[in-house]
C-alpha cells in the first residue's frame, strides 16, 4: 500500500469534462425564453433545498446510528458496574472491595464519556468550524465503538504524534467521517483483524491528518472510482449490527471533507488491506 500503488486514488476536485454541443443548442441555451428561465430557477432552488434536506436527513442517521451504537455500549458498562457491585457485596473484605470499587468507578467514568459524546453530538447542530482537538475527536469515537472492535475480534491500534496541531473543523461532522471509516474497515475485516488510527501532522504543512488503515479485505482497482458515489455498495445490507449497506457513508464523507476544503485519499491493495487519509486544514496557531 505504497503511495505508488496504481490502487491509489486522490480525490480532489478536478474540472469535469463539459460534453459538447453544437452551435445551435448553444444559442437555445444561451437565450432562453422567460418562462424557461423561471423554470428553471425554481428547479435549481428545489434541488437546493433537496440536498439541504438530505444533509438533515444524513445528519438525523448518524445521530440515531451513534445513539443504538452508545446505548449498547452503556449498556455494557452498567453490567460491569452491577457484577462489581454485587462482588463487593458479598467480599467483605478490605482486598475485594476496593477492587470492585475502582472497578466501578472506572466503568462509570467510562459511562459519563459516553453520554456527553451523544449529549454534544445531540446539542451541537452548528456546522462551525473551529480548533479542533483531533485527537481527543479519535479517542471519543473509539469509546463508542469499542464492544463492537471486542465483538469482531478487531484489535485497534492507535499512533498520536505528539505535536499535531488543532484542525479547523466541525467536530460532529468529522466525527461521522471518523465513524463511516471506522466501520467500513471493521465491517472489511469480518472476524479477527488489525487497524491502526493515526493522528498526524501532515507531509503538507497547512494540513493535519487521520489515517484509518485495516487488514480487510482491500478494494479492487476497477471499484476504486465509484466508492464515494452515492449509493454505490457491495454490501447486501445492514449486518448483524444493523450497520452498513446504503452505500451512503463514503460520498457524506467526502462532502464534509471538500466542505472542510480538506482532502480524502484511499489506498487498498486486495488481499492486504485498505487506508484511509482525511486531510484536513491545521487551525492557526
Ligand atoms: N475499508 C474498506 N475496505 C474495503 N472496502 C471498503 C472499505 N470502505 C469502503 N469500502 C467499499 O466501498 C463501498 C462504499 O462504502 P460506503 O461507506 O459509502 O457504503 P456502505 O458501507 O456500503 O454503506 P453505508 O452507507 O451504510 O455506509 C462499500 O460497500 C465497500 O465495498
Ligand atoms: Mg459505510
């Protein structure tokens, strides 16, 4: 997976090629009548408001999808905290009840980080942009996704330099860029793998940067293209998590990315795995 890897693809927003036309509809176009002309407005303010539609509707998923995925998660914790409170119950003894109390002090302090990541993800609707700790972004999506990496055998490895610079982000947004990666690689993986999550500054000076990499099962040349297409999937639909198969998650990803004025890169070699590279603007110092 080498950055001359023919596998690799940039995406970046590069001219279309516009198709020709001849003379004839080039004038029908240029001089439309009125009416035409207030047609098509209104079909360009309707699309407008289609895609602002979408967006809330995009948005509302994910909300809901981190919601299932933290409710588990916190359910979770609490039987950690019933068992060790029951332990503690019935030891006696100074040895087990400490224990049993670190144990559940260190579940509920879990159990907090979970709720305020929903409550901020819930609260927070701007689409500001501001310094954004990318790091601490990482460590809160993780924390969500945590007894799904267990469940799948899928062992995370994560790299934070030291020096990374704030970003210029919406956290929410990049949080949902961070989640669709996450779980497309997990769901990559199938059971029992490897991925790896690092936060650095990039060879770029303006940029900082997240690499999602998996051990899965990597993406074909031909399919490259066509992954940040909406609707494109290979998935037949959601799997036994009730995640993934619209093949909606990698286009949001890419829209908040370019909207971000960032970039999103892949790099897959079939057989060996799949990275992903967010770039996205270092916020001033
Ligand atoms: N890490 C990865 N490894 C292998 N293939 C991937 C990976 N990430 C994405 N893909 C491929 O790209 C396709 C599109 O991904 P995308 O996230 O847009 O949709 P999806 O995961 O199928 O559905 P959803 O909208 O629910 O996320 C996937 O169906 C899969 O074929
Ligand atoms: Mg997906």
């Amino acid at each position: 997976m080498s950055s001359e890897d023919p596998a690799e693809k940039m995406t970046q927003s590069t001219p279309q090629p516009v198709a020709s036309i001849t003379p004839h509809r080039l004038h029908a176009a240029a001089k439309p009548p009125a009416s035409a002309q207030s047609s098509e407005a209104e079909l360009v303010e309707q699309i407008g408001q289609l895609k602002a539609q979408l967006r809330q509707n995009q948005a509302m998923a994910s909300l809901g999808e981190l919601t299932s995925t933290a409710t588990h998660e916190f359910n979770n914790v609490l039987m950690t905290i019933i068992n060790y409170a029951r332990l503690g119950i019935r030891n006696r003894d100074d040895a087990s009840r400490d224990k049993a109390l670190s144990k559940i002090l260190e579940a509920s302090e879990r159990a907090a980080r979970i709720t305020s990541t929903i409550l901020a993800q819930a609260r927070n609707r701007s689409d500001s942009m501001e310094p954004t700790d990318l790091v601490a972004l990482v460590k809160d999506t993780m924390v969500l996704l945590e007894r799904e990496m267990n469940k799948y055998r899928v062992s995370v490895c994560t790299e934070f330099a030291e020096d990374t610079v704030k970003a210029m982000a919406a956290g929410n947004q990049i949080q949902r860029v961070l989640l669709n990666l996450l779980i497309n690689a997990r769901q990559a993986i199938g059971e029992a793998g490897q991925m790896f999550v690092i936060v650095r500054n990039s060879d770029d000076p303006a940029f900082v940067e997240v690499v999602v990499r998996d051990s899965g099962c990597g993406i074909p040349a031909e399919t490259l293209p066509q992954i940040f297409e909406p609707f494109f999937s290979t998935k037949s639909g959601p799997d036994d998590s009730g995640k993934g198969g619209t093949g909606l998650g990698l286009s949001a990803c890419k829209e908040i990315v370019d909207a971000h004025k960032g970039k999103i890169r892949v790099e897959s070699s079939v057989g060996v795995g799949t990275a992903f590279t967010i770039r996205l603007p270092k916020a001033p110092c």
